[in-house]
C-alpha cells in the first residue's frame, strides 16, 4: 500500500525544477579508514561552478561542507540526500504490520556555500511530489589533465628557506617502505618547477592503487609530515580526501617530469 502524498511546501529560490550532469556518490565510490573517507570520483573543480551532487553513501553530511575537505575548490554545490530516518520508519512499520508499504520519494536538499572558512547552508525537505527532475553524469578525467591524490609542495631553498627541504631526504625512504609494506608500487610520480629557487611541486597519481591503498598512502604521508614523530598512534581528525587535477605541462620551465 502506499503511502498518502506529502503536502509540499514552498521551495526556495536556490532550489531549481532541473538538475542535470548531476554526480552520484554512492558506497562503491569511497572508502573508509579511521574517521577519514576517500571519496574517489575524479571531478574537474571550477571555483566559479555550482555543482550538484546526490549521496546515497554513509557520509556525515556535516563533513561534506568542510572547506578544506571535500572537493576543497568547489565554492558552491546542491547536496541531495535520501531522508533514511524516514525509510527506515517505513520499513519498520511494514515489518511490524506484515504488508508492503510503498515510501514517498523523500529527500533532504542543502546549498552549501563555502567561501575561505566560512560555510553557509540552506536546506529544504520534499517528500512525494514537488522534487526537481535530475539526470546524472559519470565524470571522467578531462584530456590534457592529470588526476592527483596527493601533492608535495617545496618552496624555496634559500630565501627564505622552506623547512621541507631539511626532510626532503626522507622521502624516497618512505615510498620504499610503503611499497614494501603495503606490496605495491607508487608509479607515474611527476615533478613540476614552480620558481627559480628550488620551489616545485611533486604530484602523486597513485596509478594502479584501489581506493584503500590510496587512502592509506594519504594518511602514511600526512604522518611523515608531522612534527611528533612519537606519536605513533595518531588520528587526523575526520576528513574527506578527494582526487584533484591538474593541467599537463608538457614545455617549458613548469615542464612535468615523470620520476617513477
């Protein structure tokens, strides 16, 4: 039996009736470890865009709206999520009668708004009729770009010098145990210059990892970057990394090299 139409409210203005190349997230699309997700979907971020995105994964909706999390360039996006609290009470309720019981489409809307560490938010709930029609789209790498997991960034070597460089050494000791360990292999690396004074840029593509081993590399490397060293059992706080690109150079001073 179904279950009697919602009455609509008003929808508000940012609210549109269609949405289209909208992206999915869904559990098959990212990983977990500790309290950081890797969300591996790769997605061209223009600051200057609104995307729309629907999750139908265990995400906190809270940690999507993070500035420096979550697709960290995108300043503007809907978030569409299915109303579980609702479903759940449904299929509780159909359980406990013994007859099918047909749900309401029913989902929660947000705008997230992030401009530097300032996050602004406005939501709606539709449940029955009155949600916008979407179409989805699969994203895919953009020709001419390379998608990064992780990016070692070295200023200069001098004036004034950049603390990573008195590091640096340590770097090729721990993508050799990181390959040991984890029984991988860190392949298609680029160095790219970024100034006069030693400054570049080492991107990690992470080729041929899945998710979980991208993850872990993640993490692995933000640890060798800390100070306390000591602290072997450390947890960065729950985060969402994603995947980033980033234009090819193929001449000139900002030339990418391939160190692996």
């Amino acid at each position: 039996m179904p279950v009697q139409s919602a009455t609509a409210l008003p929808s508000p203005q940012w609210l549109a009736k269609t949405y289209k190349h909208v992206i999915m997230i869904e559990d098959e699309h990212m990983v977990k470890l500790g309290e950081n997700y890797l969300i591996d979907i790769p997605i061209q971020e223009k600051p200057d865009s609104t995307y729309v995105f629907f999750l139908n994964a265990g995400i906190p909706v809270e940690q999507l709206k993070k500035p420096s999390s979550f697709y960290p360039f995108i300043n503007e996006f809907i978030l569409i999520v299915p109303d579980r609290k609702y479903y759940k009470i449904i299929a509780e309720e159909a359980s406990k009668q013994g007859i099918q019981i047909e749900p309401l489409v029913t989902n929660n809307y947000y705008h997230i708004i992030r401009n530097g560490g300032e996050v602004k938010t406005d939501s709606t709930h539709i449940s029955g009729n009155g949600h916008p029609h979407i179409s989805y789209t699969e994203p895919e790498v953009p020709k001419g770009m390379l998608q990064v997991y992780y990016t070692d960034s070295y200023g200069s070597v001098c004036c004034p010098r950049d603390p990573k460089w008195d590091t640096k050494q340590d770097d090729a000791s721990f993508i050799k145990e990181f390959e040991k360990n984890k029984k991988v292999k860190i392949a298609d690396t680029y160095q790219q210059n970024n100034g006069k004074e030693g400054e570049h840029a080492i991107y990690y593509t992470l080729s041929g990892l899945t998710s979980l081993q991208r993850l872990d590399f993640i993490l692995e490397k933000q640890y060798q970057r800390t100070v306390n060293k000591e602290a072997k059992d450390i947890q960065f706080s729950g985060r969402i990394f994603t995947p980033y690109s980033v234009k090819i150079e193929k001449e000139g001073f900002r030339k990418m090299i391939k160190v692996n």
